[in-house]
C-alpha cells in the first residue's frame, strides 16, 4: 500500500531543511543520502524513492530555495507606484533571507544550481535571467519609464547588489542592534543609496 501523499509532502520537505543546512554550513561536498536520512530522521531508501538521486536532492534544495524566494517577490504585487514597489521588493528580499538563511545561502553562497540550470552554470548571464530577477528587472523599468535597456539593467544589478550586501552582513552578524534597529538600518541605507543608483 502506497504511504499517504501527505506524509511524502512532509517527508520530502523536511529532507529538503536537512540538506540545506548540511550544504550551508559545510558544502555541497557534505551531502550524502546516508547523512541526510539520518539527520532527518528517515532511510537512505525513503530519500531515493521521494528524488531519485543524491544530485536530484542537491537540485532540489535550491529549487525550493528559489520557489520560496518567488513566493515572496509575488507578495508583493505591483502598484500604481514603481519606487514603493522597489522598496518594498527590497523588504521582501531581506523578510526571505532572515526566514529561510540556509536556503539563501546555498542559493547565493554555495552556488547550488537549479534543475533548470539557474544561476550556477557557469554562465554569468543566467543570474539575470531567473523569473525572481525578471521581477526586479521589471520594476526598474517602471520606475525609470523609457530608459534604454542598459540603464535599466544596470540600475536593477546595482540594486540587487545594495540589498543583497545589506542582507549579507545581517546574516554574518555584522550589523548592530536588535532586529527592529537592523531592519531600520536597512531601510534607511536602501532608501539614501537607492535613488542614486536609479538616477545614473
């Protein structure tokens, strides 16, 4: 008798916990089935009938990484107002960060590609052409309506590098305070260098 869907959904996503925080803490290297069964708590068998393959599990990690981060960004809609809409993309990227750290870090720290090839192919053009940059990428466009594709593009990399910096040295602990001080000191720093970076 086949094992109910909701407990393989369960199953599947706590495995999925596991093997981000093995990968974010030591390394893609670190992952193996063994290790991961028994950190959650499961067999070798049940992680290879729920994906198949220790590399299908690693592709798997970062996929969810970048569905969640979508789900975020999907949040937050699009208004009648371009800049807030940056803004509050910016909070979003930062509100993922803080709730999902392992996953953010093998997405952007430990370099896990996607099943679809995502950011980690080699290929330096692929960051930009992930849906969860599109949305940024795209709400740039509105805020600077009419702007040749290489200021828009430009604007949209500097200000993923603004936020992702600030999101960085959050999670490394380098930023002071508690987290109402650390999330005003985000948003003050976005809001004084952000402008700048969509007026060149």
């Amino acid at each position: 008798m086949a094992r109910p869907r909701l407990h393989d959904d369960a199953l599947r996503t706590q495995l999925l916990e596991v093997t981000s925080q093995v990968i974010s803490a030591d390394g893609e290297g670190a992952v193996t089935v063994r290790k991961v069964a028994a950190d959650a708590g499961t067999s070798a068998s049940a992680v290879y009938a729920l994906f198949g393959s220790r590399e299908a599990l690693v592709e798997a990690v970062s996929d969810e990484g970048f569905r969640r981060f979508a789900e975020h960004l999907a949040a937050v809609g699009q208004s009648d107002d371009p800049a807030a809409d940056l803004r509050e993309l910016g909070l979003a990227y930062r509100k993922f960060a803080l709730a999902d750290p392992h996953f953010y870090r093998v997405m952007f720290y430990r370099a896990v590609p996607p099943s679809d090839g995502g950011p980690a192919d080699g290929d330096s053009r692929s960051a930009i052409d992930r849906p969860t940059f599109r949305v940024l990428h795209d709400a740039v466009a509105r805020a600077l309506d009419g702007a040749p594709p290489e200021q828009v593009l430009g604007a949209a990399v500097g200000l993923w590098g603004l936020v992702h910096g600030l999101v960085s040295l959050e999670l490394a602990g380098l930023l002071p305070g508690d987290e109402s001080a650390r999330e005003a000191a985000f948003v003050h720093a976005a809001r004084a260098v952000g402008p700048a970076l969509l007026s060149h």
